[in-house]
C-alpha cells in the first residue's frame, strides 16, 4: 500500500512485518527513530510473538543478539556511528559464529571530532567483519533491502547489515510503497536454524580454534560471501516476482551504455548522481553510474562488466581511509585491474556536508576533460587548511585542530 | 520538520510525489531549524538541500534579521510570514516590494492556533495560509493530511486554524 511516511518508520514496519522474535534496542541517532518504531509495533501488538529487549548498551544489544539467534530466534537490532564501534567485537563474534542476524546501520561520521551527521565510516570500519553489507539507494529500497535480508542472512548463516543514510533516508517523508503481510510470508519462510543452542540436545557453539583449524574456517567464511554473490540476484529476482519491483541486487546500472565516464557510489546520493548525469546527457556528455548495493561481498566481476567499456571511473565516497584515500576506489580498482583505465576518487559528503548538483556537476566535466586529481575532497575549503597547515608548523604547542578549523569557520581566522 | 512532513502528506493525497527532509541542525531545543518539501509530478531523486525555494515559509519572525532567510528565494517566488505586523513594521517592506501580487503574505498563524488549539502550534495555520498564497495545494488536502497526522479533536482544532488562515491569506 503507498504510503507517504518517514524511512525509520518504513523500516520498522518492514522489520515487523518480518516478524522478528527477538529485537534488541539501544538509541543512537540517526538510528533511534527505528527501533522506537518497531517497539511501538510490539506494544500495540501489531508485532506480536516477539522479545523487545531495552538493553544497557550497543556492545548489550548485538550481544543478546547473538544470544538469541543461537537460540533460534530470528533476531534484529540497529545502530549507527559510536554505537557500531562500541558493538564492534560482538560485530566479528556475529560473523564469526554464523549467525543470521539482520541489523540497520543508520549511517553516521564517526568522531572525534564528534559529529552526529551522515557519512559512511561507520558502516566501512566494519566491511571486513564477515557480515554482509547492501547499502539502500532510496527509502523503498531500505524497506525493502531489509525483507530480503532476512531471507539471504538465513539462507547462508551469516549476518546482514542494512546501510541507509542517517538523515536522508532515515529522516526523510516519502512515498513508498508498504508491502502486506501476507506477500512478506510468501516470501521469507520461517526461520529454520543451521545450528540451536537446545537443552534437550546440547552441544557447543564458539569453540576455540588454533592453527591447526583456524585458515579453514576462515576460508568458509570467504565462502559464505562468495555464495551471497550468487544468492543477491536470486533473492533481487524472487523478490520481483513477488513485490513486483526491482530492489537489491549486486550492484545498479545507470545510462551505463556508451559511457565514457562512469560514477560509482554507494547509497542515497546516488539519486543526486543520476539527475546530474540526464543534465550532462542532454548536453551530449557521454556519462552513466553505477550504484553498489552490495559492497560485502564486493562484487568484482560484475563491477568489470559493468565499467570496462568507459574511459574512466570516478568514485563517489562518503568515507576516507587516511593514509591511502578512498575505501571504495581501492575496491573498484581490483575488480579493474586488467582493464587500464583510471579511476579516480572523491572523497565527499563527510560528516554530512551536502553533496550539491553543481559541485557533482563540476567534478563530471573536469573528469570529461581528463583534468581530474586522482584524489579530491569535494568542497574543500583550501584556504582554511592551509592557514591551519602553517599555523600548527609555527607553533609546537598549537592545540586542538578541530577547534581552530571551528573558529576560522566563524570568522576568526588568524587571531 | 512537522509542517514540512505535512505539506508532504498533503501533496501525496493529491496524487504528487513529495520528498519533506530537516536540515539536522544542532541537537538543541530552540536552536534555528530549516526543513524542505520538494513537490514532483514524478520521482524525486535529488537529495540535496534546496538552495533556491520556490516559496518560503517563515515560523519565526525573529530569524529575519539574524540570518538570511531569503538567501536563494526565486524572485516570482512565494514568501508567508507568521506574523500580525505590516510589513513595514518587520522592516521588508522594500524587500518584498520586488514580488508578484499575493506572492507575500503574512497570517497570525500563533494567534490562529491560540484561538483555535490553544497552544502556540502555528504549522497547521501556515500550511493552510500557503495553500491559499500558492495555489500549489487545496486546503481540503491539508485538512486531510493534519486529520491523519493529528486524530481526533487536537486536529479538528488544527483543521480550523488551517481554514481560518487560509481565508485570511485568500482574502489578502
């Protein structure tokens, strides 16, 4: 049914309708519009039949997460920025024991300095963890990521996070279009787990493993991301079938053919990329994107086949790995290795500066005119670091950064 | 962010795509805060603030001088300000001069909300207003969007300021 309604709250619904048993919750924002969402639907009883757990802290949440999954309860929590980090050993023991957790990500910079706003480090300080990672374009596509996700975390045994962007997405009124019950029970079976912690018939999950045993389970999670690459388009089309629109999948073509260049990104500005490029289409700029849905597992090959016909690849990146640029680009680079064309990064949008139309627009043409660096942040402002650059050299004893970058920002530069 | 997801809803009864986001400010009661409504006759890709409005709502008649809340308004654009006072009394009255006829309007949508819901609520009085100024949405559309929002009597009360207002912004 289209509803015009906010993205957490769309989540919440399309988690309910998923019909979790056990949801763990603690607040942090961007997040927190969600799981209030889903315990309002425990409470009315919308949601029955599930444990909603207010929990001490996010390293509490994913932990009794972990706890009821191995008890075979389909289980659910969500988090952002800090609060991803706090849960962060938890995060690895979720992959590591194989448990079909499904958890949002409500994308948030990660500090210090402290900033509650969107960008992706949060969920990218996490890629390696062994979760599977799909990153929702739109708000329909979140609601929608998460009902498949489900089905592909079970299906495997392996946990799924849902990146959305915090704010954007999660706080954004749309339309969207909220699936019946009924569809959703067509499509996820219930959940039939791999391994259950069962008093009745008791065995040990978690076990240590020494060098002897380790290379091999590792191996079988690499497997288990190798086999999602199968199982994501498979899901995407089942899920088709039955919902009767496109949503998931590996990755996302755009105006792709007889591309020069194309731009890869991930998540909501996405949508901000495809109106830039009709307006460059229409000037006759050979321009198309590419949006990663799933950026774990990476997918290589489609990746290739999508972008080895253009001249040049320009990566769109809401994160930053200092010392080495961008996280994304380097991924985009293996699955090119072969093809030789170049592919540059723009780290953009951090702890949530706007990504503009014009500034997207500027950055296309300069790359359409082979004048871009192979690195750029998007809207710097060059003069303020600069002055901060010389300003700390002068002065061993120069103080906090952020504090001096904040206050050339009010106008006080130099005093 | 209330009026803004309103409007949002009002536009979706109506049959149009409608995309209402806050501009997050500091996480602080009272601090200024900026929200938008894109109206479409189709999907709404674009995720950027709007940086040039085709018409401004204005809550709070003390962020006239303090910032620039005209900053990027199209000059054929539409401006309803929360306010009793003349123009020249809010000191915009060159300002505004340079706007279409009936593009500018001010309503006491406080003193509505006292009236009617008894509390300083003035969103559902503003939509109602810029239904009236912008000919962008019907006033029976925002009845229905605050009615979903607000069930019961607190949105009757809030329907009545919104009709009262938009008569007054009609009549001005």
């Amino acid at each position: 049914m289209l509803k015009q309604m906010e993205g957490s709250e769309a989540v919440a619904r399309a988690v309910a309708l998923c019909r979790p048993e056990v949801v763990c919750a603690y607040p942090i924002t961007p997040q927190t519009h969600i799981v209030e969402g889903v315990g309002a639907l425990v409470k009315d009883g919308t949601l029955d039949n599930c444990e909603f757990i207010n929990v001490e802290s996010e390293f509490a949440a994913l932990s009794v997460a972990i706890g009821a999954s191995a008890a075979g309860a389909r289980s659910y929590t969500a988090t952002a920025s800090q609060g991803l980090l706090f849960m962060g050993e938890a995060v690895y023991n979720a992959a590591g024991l194989g448990l079909p957790i499904v958890m949002t990500i409500g994308n948030r910079a990660i500090g210090a300095p402290i900033n509650i706003w969107n960008d992706h480090s949060d969920s990218m300080s996490m890629r390696d963890a062994g979760w599977i990672q799909l990153y929702a374009e739109t708000n329909q596509e979140a609601l929608d990521l998460h009902i498949q996700a489900f089905r592909l975390a079970e299906e495997l045994s392996c946990p799924v996070m849902v990146c959305m962007d915090g704010f954007i997405l999660t706080h954004a009124y749309e339309r969207l279009d909220i699936p019946d019950q009924d569809e959703v029970d067509a499509f996820l079976p219930a959940f039939d787990p791999v391994q259950i912690l069962d008093p009745d018939n008791p065995y040990s999950i978690g076990a240590m493993v020494g060098p002897d045993a380790f290379t091999e389970v590792r191996y079988l999670a690499n497997d288990t991301q190798l086999q999602a690459l199968r199982l994501i388009p498979e899901i995407g089309d089942v899920f088709k079938g039955v919902f009767g629109r496109d949503s998931g999948g590996l990755i996302h073509e755009y105006k792709t053919e007889g591309a020069e260049t194309i731009v890869v990104a991930l998540g909501s500005v996405n949508g901000t990329i495809k109106d830039v490029i009709d307006g460059m289409r229409g000037d006759g700029v050979g321009i198309g994107s590419v949006s990663i849905c799933s950026f774990r597992p990476f997918p290589l090959d489609e990746l290739r086949d999508a972008l080895s016909g253009a001249k040049r690849v320009v990566v769109i990146e809401k994160s930053l790995a200092p010392g080495l640029g961008g996280v994304v680009a380097s991924n985009v680079r293996t699955s090119l290795r072969d093809a030789g064309l170049a592919v540059y990064t723009v780290i953009a949008g951090l702890g949530g500066r706007a990504i503009t139309m014009a500034s997207l627009q500027e950055v296309f043409k300069a790359a359409d005119d082979d004048r871009l660096p192979d690195i750029q942040f998007l809207d710097l402002d060059h003069a303020a670091v600069e002055h901060e650059i010389i300003r700390a050299r002068r002065t061993r004893r120069s103080g906090p950064t952020a504090e001096h970058i904040l206050r050339q920002k009010a106008g006080g530069a130099g005093k | 962010m209330t009026a803004a997801e309103l409007l949002s809803v009002a536009a979706f009864i109506e049959g149009k795509h409608a995309q209402a986001f806050p501009n997050f400010g500091s996480e602080r009661m009272g601090a200024p805060v900026v929200s938008f409504c894109r109206l479409d006759d189709k999907e709404i890709r674009l995720r950027e603030p709007i940086q040039e409005p085709d018409a401004l709502i204005i809550q709070d008649t003390t962020l006239l001088h303090s910032v620039n809340v005209f900053q990027g308004l199209k000059t054929d654009g539409y401006i309803l300000i929360n306010s009793t006072r003349t123009f020249d009394d809010l000191d915009i009255a060159d300002f505004v001069a340079g706007f279409p006829p009936h593009h500018v309007c001010d309503v006491g949508a406080t003193e509505l909300a006292m009236k009617h819901v008894k509390r300083p609520v003035p969103n559902a009085a503003l939509l109602g207003g810029f239904a009236a100024i912008s000919g962008q949405l019907h006033m029976d559309s925002v009845a229905e969007a605050i009615m979903e929002k607000f069930p019961g009597v607190i949105g009757e009360a809030n329907v009545a300021a919104a009709r009262e207002a938009f008569h007054i912004a009609r009549a001005a």
